[in-house]
C-alpha cells in the first residue's frame, strides 16, 4: 500500500510538503526573531522619546531658572545703580550748597571788610605809604587779576559737578552685571 503511494507524484508531493514545512518553521522562527527585535526596537525608541522628553523638561526648567536669574540679576543692577545715582545727586547738590554758603560767606567778608579798606584813617593807625614813583608800574590792588566772585562760584560749581561726574562713572563701572553680590555676613 505505501509503494502505491510512494509513486514519483507521491514522492513529489511528501518532497513539496516537508519542504513547506520548513518553510513554514523558519518563518515561525523568523517571525519569531522579528518579533522579539521589534519589542526590542520599541523600547529602546520608548526609552530615547523619554530620554528626549526629559532632557526637554530639563532644558526648559534650567531656561526658566536661568530667565528669572537674569530678572533678579537686572533688578538687582538697576537697585544699586539707582541707588549710586542717588549718592551721587545728594552729594553733588549737598557740595554745591556748601560751595555756594562758602562763597555767599566770602563775599559778605568782602564787603564788610572793603569799607575799613578804603578809609585808612578809620582804624587809628597811621597810614601806610604809596609806591613809589620809581617802581613804574601802576598800583594794583590784590586780587585784581582774579576771577570775579560769580566766575569763580560758576568754576567751581563746574569742578564740583565734574568730580562728582567722575564718582559717578567709577560707581556705576563697579557695578558687576553678571554676577550675584556677595552675601553680607553680620
């Protein structure tokens, strides 16, 4: 009975059908294989999407700590500036006031003091001399080759104003933009 079945159809078809069968097992197998590699390809692309998801947060966050630095680096520069500024004006207007009593007060000296000049007999002393003829110069009285009181008070309101104006910009190059002040230890 099996040499009627074992004819060379027979044989064919058994050689057909075992070698499908191995094809059948060695896509089994390959499907297999790609299976797990696709499990495997998934999770490493699921571990990189959360790698990259993570690293964006990180990003994002060390953005936003580094943004509000900057503000309060910038308020901090604008503060001390500021507060330079206002030094600065106080002590310029507290030395044009004191320039201005100082020369309000020189002056009155002046004129209190310009009336005795002028009567040498007031004072009871006897009076003193002249040049004489042979110096060949005119008399000159002191002072006359200054500056009037007012274009002296206006130089040095202008000095005052420079000085300050130097303060000024020595300050402000000392304020250090890019970093945190230092802590204050009591």
């Amino acid at each position: 009975m099996i040499l009627r079945l074992l004819n060379w159809q027979g044989i064919a078809g058994l050689a057909a059908s075992i070698a499908l069968l191995g094809l059948l097992v060695a896509q089994a197998i390959d499907a297999r294989h790609w299976h797990k590699s696709s499990d495997r390809f998934e999770q490493l692309y699921t571990t990189g999407q959360l790698a990259l998801a993570n690293s964006a947060a990180a990003y994002r966050a060390a953005t936003d700590t580094a943004r509000a630095e900057d503000r309060a680096n910038a308020a901090r520069v604008t503060a001390e500036q500021h507060a330079i500024n206002e030094r600065t004006e106080h002590d310029f207007q507290t030395r044009l006031a004191d320039a201005r009593a100082t020369a309000a007060r020189l002056a009155a000296e002046r004129l209190r003091a310009s009336p005795a000049a002028a009567d040498p007999g007031s004072r009871g002393t006897a009076p003193v001399p002249g040049l004489s003829a042979a110096s060949g110069s005119a008399p000159q009285a002191a002072g006359d080759d200054r500056l009037s009181d007012s274009a002296a008070l206006t130089a040095t309101e202008q000095a005052i104003q420079l000085d300050e104006l130097i303060a000024w910009v020595r300050k402000q190059a000392a304020v250090e933009p890019n970093t945190a002040p230092e802590p204050v230890h009591p």
